[in-house]
C-alpha cells in the first residue's frame, strides 16, 4: 500500500485469501540488494524496525520492479505529515467474492463457452489480485500507467490452436485484459482473457497459420491466434497488448519503434 507493506501467505481456504503474519509502515522501511542464498536469486532485503525480510523476486525484471516501487513508495511516506497516516491491526486480508478456481479454463482457455452468468466463479476470478497470484507474475506501477494510456477496441477473428475456423468477434484491450463481445453493441462480454504472464508474437512455421496480419498469445500450453482487418490495426494491436504481456515481446517491439522514431529523426 502507500503506506504500509504487509507480508503474508496464502491460506488453504478455497477462497483467494492471504494470512497476514506482519505490518511495515513504509516510513522507516529500507531496502537494498542481496546476494544470492541458499539457492535463490533476484533477491533484496526489506528492513524495518527490528525486522530484515529477505525475499526473492521470480525474475531480474520483477526485482528491479518491486525496488522501484517500494523505494518511491517509501520516499513519498516520509515526506507525509505525521497526522497523514493511519494504521489498522489486520489479522488477515481476503477478497470475498474472489472464488479460487484452479483450472486454467477459469482464465480464458475456452473464454466463448455459451450459458457463463456474468457472476459465476469463472467470471469472478479473472481479476488482477488472482491472475497476478495463479500466473506468478507482478504489476507494478509503470505498468498501470501504460495500461491507461493504452486501450483499443475493434473487430478480430480469433481461432484456438486446435480449431480449424475462425471467428469474428468484437474484442475490448483494457486493464491487462481482453474481453470478447459479439458486436460492439452488446452491452455484456461474452467473457474475457487476462494477459498477464502472456507472450505475444507472430506465429511460427509449426503453428501453421497461412493468414497474414496474425499474432499469437500463449501462456504455457494455452495458446490463441488473432487476425487483424489490415497492416496497421495489426501493428496496434500489437503494440497495446504488449504493455499487458511478458517484457521479452515488448521490449523488441518497443525497442523497434525507437530504432524508427530516431531514423525519422535523423
């Protein structure tokens, strides 16, 4: 939060909920780069009071995320007016009309099943706090800031991996997330896709996909294909969905386009 960091752990409950075992007010927090222990990388240390947390991002990346925001997050705490902040005694923090569904078809893997209700489970869990959790990944900051900035919507033609036909549908980028519609009257998704922990590239030659202006979204073995109207909504679509995927396909793209901005600059 923007004053207090909590540690937890997750609970067996069939509910998304965390135990909370300790509070930090951020304001006499510090943190700083650890070395590699006991067979863990990417690791920091997070001191407070009497307490050294030390913990282990999943990649350079998230590490790099998690000091950035931790260290702004500490910075603004204490420029804060004593009387700014306000502590509560938390014994465990939940989210509870967030159902935990295992499955990854909860996710998106079959996302036009007919007869969903808006409200069922599936729908339910397809929010950051669980994504984040079920696909191990972070959201940082700079990554809200750039799902703002970049939204779209428009026509696609989606197929599965293992379909043959595609079909057309009119599909919303927003928060990290895809949603499906029919047309772009409905007023209901017919469901959606979370993006986090997604690749996005072009299909290779084992995808077999003889269309052009496609790409290709997967995460893990659920993967979908995607095809564009033209060139150019193409290279949209490519670009807002990269701000909501794994940074190994944003960074080529982006890198890519800054290579042609400074060409046109030259």
């Amino acid at each position: 939060f923007n004053d207090v960091l909590l540690y937890t752990n997750r609970t067996t409950t069939p509910v998304l909920q965390f135990k909370v075992h300790g509070q930090l007010p951020l304001r006499g927090v510090m943190v700083e780069e650890t070395e590699s222990r006991m067979g863990a990388t990417n690791c920091f240390t997070i001191y407070g009071g009497n307490r050294a947390l030390m913990v282990a991002a999943n990649s350079q990346e998230e590490k790099t995320k998690w000091l950035e925001d931790l260290s702004s997050a500490i910075h603004q705490a204490k420029s804060r007016p004593d009387d700014a902040f306000h502590y509560l005694s938390l014994k465990s923090i939940s989210s509870s009309d967030e159902v935990l569904d295992r499955s990854e078809s909860s996710l998106g893997e079959d996302p036009l099943s007919p007869g969903r209700d808006k409200n069922s489970p599936q729908q339910r869990s397809n929010t950051t706090v669980h994504v984040c959790w079920h696909r191990a990944t972070s959201v940082a900051s700079r990554d809200y800031t750039l799902a703002v900035q970049n939204q779209l919507s428009g026509y696609l033609l989606r197929k599965f991996k293992n379909s043959m036909g595609w079909q057309k549908l009119w599909v919303v980028f927003t928060n990290f997330c895809l949603f499906f519609y029919k047309t772009f009257q409905d007023d209901h998704p017919l469901a959606s896709l979370p993006l986090l922990g997604y690749t996005i590239t072009t299909p290779g030659e084992d995808d077999q996909i003889q269309k052009e202006f496609v790409f290709k979204l997967q995460f893990k073995n659920h993967v979908y294909f995607f095809r564009a109207e033209s060139e150019f909504t193409f290279s949209r679509w490519m670009e807002v969905i990269s701000t909501a995927t794994q940074n190994s396909a944003r960074s080529r793209l982006f890198s890519r386009k800054e290579s042609e901005n400074e060409t046109i600059r030259l």
